[in-house]
C-alpha cells in the first residue's frame, strides 16, 4: 500500500464527491472528472473570498468555487492549495470582490453540542439537518454521519449520545448543547 499525504488524498476524494458539479461547471461529462480531472481543470487568477456563519473569511487565489445547494455546501477548487467544502449556511461568495452568492438568510440557529468532549455543529430542521465539525480556525467540514429526519431539536443531544456513546471517557462523559 503507498501511502499518499493527507492534502492530494482528501482533495482527490472531494473532486470525486463533487464529480456531477465540476463536469456541470467545466461542460464536461462526469466521467472525465472520475478519470484525471486535473489535466483540464483550470484555476483562473481571481481571488475568491467565502464569508461563513460565524463571520470567519477565507481568500483564495488561483482556484474555483463551486456552490451546490443539494448539498448544503461550498466547495473551493485549489491549483496548489488543496480542495475545501464548507457550509453554505448563511454564507456568502465574492470573486474579485464581487458577490456571486449569498445564502438566504434563514432565521435558522445553528445549535452546537460537546459530545463527549468533540464540537459539533447541527443546522437545519426536522427532516433536513446538516452536521459539521467546526474547526479551530474558522473553518467547518460537514460531518460522517447523518441525523435521521425524524430527530427533532429537544432530541438532538439524546440522538447524539446515542451514536456516539462508546466515544465517552471518565474526563469527558456527556453530551450537552453549549452556547458560544
């Protein structure tokens, strides 16, 4: 087995999860993208600045956003900086300084719960949640694993200890909402 560094490796996996968008965006077939997108994938210099939730900013130079409303992302195509997806909750896109897309703004809260000592964020409703782990600089990934339709916001942190008991340690024994 050849082990390849974290960056080409989770890059890679995002041009394949995001393989429909990118042949859409580039007119190509979704199959080109399963084979060697990179050869025709191409970074115009434009700086693209995502401004997300919590009033955090990212800019990127040489790179491509892709925003897809099914699946309540954003996603960053890098020419040496990696690929990025990030929640498109109340979140806006400018290219050059220009808006190209903002959210709508939902009135929706984001609730956030310390499961057994890991920071998850929940966004949403019943029937459409959507979680994420935020990160320490910003920046959020949506999270593997779903919350079924049927969790309503009173259940949420019930939900949560039940997927993730076996996570619980003497030093971190609890699921509870927190407020930041």
């Amino acid at each position: 087995m050849t082990h390849r560094f974290p960056v080409p490796r989770l890059s890679e996996q995002i041009e394949q999860e995001w393989a429909k968008e990118l042949a859409t965006y580039f007119g190509r077939a979704e199959e080109d993208v399963f084979h060697q997108v990179r050869p025709w994938l191409s970074f115009p210099n434009q700086l693209v600045r995502i401004e997300l939730m919590d009033g955090s900013c990212l800019d990127f130079k040489f790179c491509i956003a892709i925003v897809s409303e099914e699946k309540r992302a954003i996603a960053v195509f890098t020419e040496h900086c990696g690929n990025h997806v990030f929640p498109c909750h109340e979140a806006k896109v400018y290219q050059d300084g220009e808006l190209v897309w903002a959210a709508p703004r939902s009135g929706v809260e984001i609730l956030f719960f310390k499961v057994f000592g890991k920071l998850i964020a929940v966004v949403g409703q019943p029937g459409s949640w959507q979680a994420f782990y935020p990160g320490t600089n910003g920046t959020c990934r949506p999270a593997d694993f779903i919350i079924p339709d049927d969790v309503t916001e009173d259940g949420m942190a019930e939900y949560l200890d039940d997927l993730f008991h076996e996570d619980a340690t003497p030093k971190h024994n609890t699921v509870e909402r927190v407020y930041p």
